[in-house]
C-alpha cells in the first residue's frame, strides 16, 4: 500500500524535449495483452521487460525513453525524444519507435498528442504568430505554473493524426517539467475518456423521452382501470417498459458514471496546472468551461432522467400492484362471505335432516311397540294400545 502512494511518478523533462502520448482503449480484461505487447518491444531492444502483473513501467530504449501506464479500461505509452529541434512537430518522439510494433498496439487508439518543450530563450513566436502550428480560431493557451511556462494548443487533431501542444520552459526545474507535461497529456486523456458519454447521452436522450411519455400515459390509464383485463394489459406494458429501460440503463449506466469521474480528474488537473492568462487566448480552463462542461452536463442530465424514469416505474408497478391486492382482497373478502353463508345453510340443512332422521327412528320405534303390544294379547295380556304407544312416544 506505502508503494502504491508513489506509483506512477513524473517522468524529469529537460528542454528541448519532444513528447508523443497515446491512450489504448483495450477494456478491462486488455491488460494481459497490453504487457504481453508491450514484452515484445523490449525483447526487440534488448531491456528488461515489465513485471508480471505491473500497472506501470518506464524503459530506456537508447534513442528514446517510453513510460506505460495501465488504467482501468485504457493504458497509455509515453515516448520521450530528448535533444534540439527546428519544428517542434515535424520529428516527434514516437518516430523512434517500431511502425509495426505500433500499429499492433492492442485496442482502440483515443488519444494521440505530440508535445514539445522548448527553453525559454528559444525564439518562439508571439501568441498571435502561433498559427504556423495551430489553427488560430481554436487556440488556447496559458502561463501554467504561476509563470513558469507558456502553453499553447487548439485541441485539434492535425494531419499527422496527432494533436499538438508546444510549451516553453521559463525556469522550471526537470521534475516541474514533468508534472508539467503529465497534467497536461492526463487533462487531453481525461477529457475523450469523459467525452466517450456523449453519443450515448445523444442516443439515450430520445429513448427516455419515449420512455417517459409512455410512463405518462400508464399512470393516467391506472385511474381509469374497470376490470381484471385493464390490471393485466397495464401490467404487461409497465413490464415491457421497465425492460426496455433496464436494458439500455445497464448498457449506459457504467459510461455515465465513468464520464463523471473523468471530468472530475480534468477539473483537478486543471486546478493543478495553477495557469495565468496570456493575453489573446483563451486559457485550457476556459476552453473545458466552454467545451466540455456542457458535454458533462448532457450526460449528467440523461443519468437523472434515467433513474427519475426508473423511479417513477418502480412507483407505478408499485400503484398497480397495490391496486391488484386491492382487487384480491376484495375476491378474497367475497369468497369468505360466500362460504360462511354456504356453511351456515349446511348447518341448517344438518340440523333439518337430524331432526328428520329423530323423528322417522321414533316412529319405526313406536311402529314396533304398537304391534308388540298388539302381540302381546295372543297371550293373554291385554294393553290398551292407545295406552301403550302413548307411553313409548313419552318415553
């Protein structure tokens, strides 16, 4: 844990230095193949190879230093190229290194920036001559590290395919430089890996309109329900609803969360870079202000009205299933009554039938007495029958 509190250090920059950043989108089960490539580079030149499980890594290769970094979906190889230069763009320091090995480079290619730092006696254009590299409508830039820098760049990609950043060094020492730079490529990181939301906040938008207006029109149907058939019908709608909107939620819902804490670390990197105004040009901060905090916001408000969505689903399957059993206990309520007034008809009817089978016994009972009595006379006993029965329906 102490070791991972100074992980990925600043690389030391002394100017003339060129710079050469590219972020790999390669998910988060690409970090296996990320080494594994990243093994065949120094096999080729000769170097120690990164250890087993690293996150980060930083080699000499001789006419060039390389510094990998492995996050949580993307990894980044930075190349330095120290030593003067004429056009800060023209030989970047990613030219050192192997095309083939490149162009292998596993997943998707996000970023890609050239950088140049050059010492404060350099002749450097004014702000307003910049433009022979960048393109003048688009340029930002500022004096980062109360002073001690002048940046500049357009947040363009170029012909090269790259973006460009150009930074004087006015008294900076090695590892201020490399901060420098390290805010500077993790700011442009950070901010396509933010903006990796947007299409789907774009697409999602829609949808959850959709979503909603259909919402709107189940809740207004549930005070309208007459029978079972209108509970069933709604029921199967809320349910069709509420896949459709788990479906695309789940498939977005990561991406959103991730575009925010993106944005967060381009906001502390921003802080970071402590710039002052050069006058002319809008600073990087401002450039966000404008460009990206907007592009936040979008994803940030397809998010909420995601889960009100789902919210107000849940609300709505909860009224419906509150309604049903409603509806249930009302069933329920009438089939007790019918059953108690079916089980007091049963008593009646028992009882009915007992005092029935009384009376037919006792009459079979006092048949028999009579003619036992009328038997009896044969033998000399004589009974008034009419006496005699009385006293057996007596007894």
């Amino acid at each position: 844990m102490t070791d991972e509190v100074h992980a990925r250090p600043a690389s030391a920059l002394a100017p003339p230095e060129r710079v050469s950043h590219i972020a790999m989108v390669s998910g988060e089960e690409g970090a296996a193949a990320d080494r594994t490539h990243l093994a065949v580079l120094c096999r080729r030149f000769g170097v120690a190879e990164p250890p087993v499980g690293a996150n980060h890594f930083f080699q000499d290769f001789g006419d060039f230093r390389m510094k990998w970094e492995r996050h949580a979906e993307f990894c980044t190889y930075t190349f330095f190229r120290r030593g003067p230069f004429s056009d800060p763009f023209a030989e970047p320091a990613i030219a050192c290194a192997p095309a083939d090995w490149l162009e292998a480079l596993p997943g998707s290619r996000l970023v890609a920036i050239n950088a140049a730092f050059m010492k404060g006696q350099s002749s450097v254009p004014a702000p307003d001559e910049v433009g022979i590299w960048f393109e003048p409508e688009f340029l930002a830039g500022s004096q980062p590290a109360d002073g001690l820098a002048e940046v500049w760049t357009d947040f363009r990609i170029h012909q090269d395919g790259f973006g460009h950043v150009l930074v004087r060094d006015r008294g900076l020492r090695p590892r201020q430089a490399g901060r420098l730079a390290q805010r500077l490529l993790e700011i442009e990181t950070y901010r396509m890996m933010a903006l990796l939301a947007l299409p789907l906040a774009r697409e999602a938008g829609p949808r959850v309109t959709a979503v909603e207006q259909a919402l709107a029109d189940i809740t207004e149907s549930l005070a309208r329900i007459q029978s079972l058939a209108d509970e069933q019908s709604l029921l199967v709608r809320l349910a069709t609803l509420a896949a459709e909107l788990e479906r695309f939620v789940a498939a977005n819902g990561y991406r959103f969360d991730a575009a925010q804490a993106y944005f967060g670390l381009v906001e502390r990197r921003i802080v970071e870079l402590r710039e002052r105004r050069t006058e002319g040009v809008q600073t990087i901060g401002e450039f966000m202000e404008r460009r990206l905090v907007p592009a936040m916001r979008t994803c940030k408000a397809v998010a909420e009205r995601q889960e009100a969505a789902a919210d107000r689903l849940a609300r709505a399957l909860t009224l419906l299933r509150t309604r049903v059993e409603i509806g249930v206990e009302a069933q329920s309520r009438d089939l007790l009554q019918s059953m108690d007034r079916r089980a007091r008809q049963q008593l009646r009817l028992q009882q009915t039938v007992e005092g029935l089978s009384a009376a037919a016994i006792s009459y079979y009972v006092v048949g028999l007495v009579a003619h036992a009595i009328n038997g009896m006379a044969s033998f000399g006993v004589h009974i008034d029958p009419e006496f005699g029965t009385a006293i057996a329906i007596r007894s």
